[in-house]
C-alpha cells in the first residue's frame, strides 16, 4: 500500500482484496541481531503471503508490546493499552474504507495476544455497521509443527533471538548478523518455545536486566543457519496459504 495510489487501492478494495497488517517491535534481540527483526521478519513474510493470495500489504507497525526488554539499548515499547488502542484505530480504518478481511500478521510475541483481543473488539464494535472479517495470527503459528520438526536446538531453543530468528534473518539479512558476538553471551533453553508442543499456560515473571547478564535472548541462536532460515519461510508461507485460502473458502460458503 506505501507505493499505491489512493485510486489504485480502491480498485483493490473493489475488487475484494484481503489486507496484511504486520505488526513487528523495535527491541533488543541478542548482540547479534538488529532491533528490527521482528518488524521486518512480519512484513517480509507478509508480503510473501500477499503475492500468493492477491491481498495488499499495510505499513507495518514497527513498535510493539516490548516491555519484556525495555532495559536494554534501543527497546521502544508501547504500553498494551496503547498497543491496543493504536491496532484497533488501524483495523478499523481498514474497514470502514471497504476492506472486508483484514489480517493482524505478528512477529512479536508478546503483541500476539494483544491482537486477538483488537481482532475480537473489532468485530464487537463494527460488524453492525460493515460485513467483515479479522484475523489474528503470529507468522509462526500454522507451520509450528512442521519448524519443530526441522529444527537443530533442543526444546526451548526457539523463543526470541533464538535459533529461528537468527536463521530468518541469516537467510534474508545475513550482512546484518553478527553471530560472532554471541561469544561470552548467556543464553540458552527457556522454559517455553515457539512452536515445539508445550503446556499452554502462560506464566510470566521479572523481567530481564542486562545488570544480571542477560543477554536479551530466549533460546539458543548458535544452532541458527541460513539453510534453516530457508526452509523455514518456505513451510511458513505455505501454511498461511492454505489457512486463509481454506477460510475464505468457508466464509464465502457462509455469506
């Protein structure tokens, strides 16, 4: 949509294109990692998704729930209320424009379920008004089994900096990792992963400090490679193919 006309998006809302909202953070992840990661790991996988199933793709929001690492160095966080506020005045210019599927597509965990609730809230204060559909769903989530799988660490290995991160950003961005930097760095398996099967209770407690050495990373990135990075793109787009190929399918059967 950045290099869009306004004409030429009208014409896509016309012509009842889906739209893509990525949302990322501007956060620490690890000495070895840009602040951006998660920002340009939602769009770039958006905007795989949006060529295969004809949708735009918004500006990507770039500040997120990110309170976990505000100590560290470049962490710009948004309070969750705020968060929330900002997502829901976002979707909700989406459709009261015309856009009738709009997709919250996360690559930072903790907005995750920040925007189910906006998803959930839009429909509570819109559909008497506009027929549409939101979806709410982390880039990650559809293809969990399939990255489980794959991957090189032990459980726990993939949280945040970790072995998926680093191989989507060695396999899309390598001048910007510096996986030389991780030595004399903690880091290691967290009590939680991305996509290995856990228990789906969510515990949370004190924060990390750089005083106490950590290092802003949950899991282990020395197991990332670019092969991995691969990969793991290829199972995730494929994933959210069919997820949304499948549910506009079931949603047009219902109208």
């Amino acid at each position: 949509m950045s290099h869009m006309t306004q004409m030429e998006i009208a014409d896509a809302i016309a012509g009842n294109r889906a739209v893509i909202v990525p949302t990322g953070a501007t956060e620490a992840h690890g000495p070895h990692m840009p602040v951006d990661t998660d920002t340009h790991q939602a769009e770039h996988i958006a905007l795989l998704l949006a060529d295969r199933i004809g949708a735009l793709v918004a500006p990507p929001v770039a500040y997120g729930v990110s309170m976990t690492f505000e100590h560290f160095p470049g962490t710009i966080s948004l309070s969750i209320p705020t968060y929330q506020t900002m997502m829901f005045e976002i979707g909700a210019a989406l459709v009261r424009q015309g856009f009738h599927h709009v997709i919250l597509l996360n690559g930072n965990r903790p907005s995750g379920t920040a925007n189910d609730q906006v998803a959930r809230y839009m429909v509570d204060q819109l559909d008497a008004d506009y027929d549409f559909k939101v979806s709410a769903v982390s880039y990650w989530e559809p293809a969990a089994g399939k990255i489980h799988a794959m991957r090189n660490s032990v459980v726990g290995g993939m949280g945040h900096g970790c072995e998926l991160e680093a191989s989507l950003q060695l396999a899309t961005r390598p001048e910007l990792v510096k996986m030389d930097r991780l030595e004399g760095a903690k880091y290691g398996p967290v009590g939680w992963d991305l996509v290995a099967p856990t228990n789906p209770t969510r515990t949370y407690m004190r924060r990390p400090r750089p005083k106490a050495g950590h290092a802003a990373i949950f899991g282990d990135p020395t197991k990332a490679t670019a092969e991995m990075g691969r990969a793991s793109i290829e199972v995730i787009v494929e994933a959210l193919v069919e997820t949304f190929t499948n549910l506009q399918g079931s949603y047009d059967e219902r109208r």
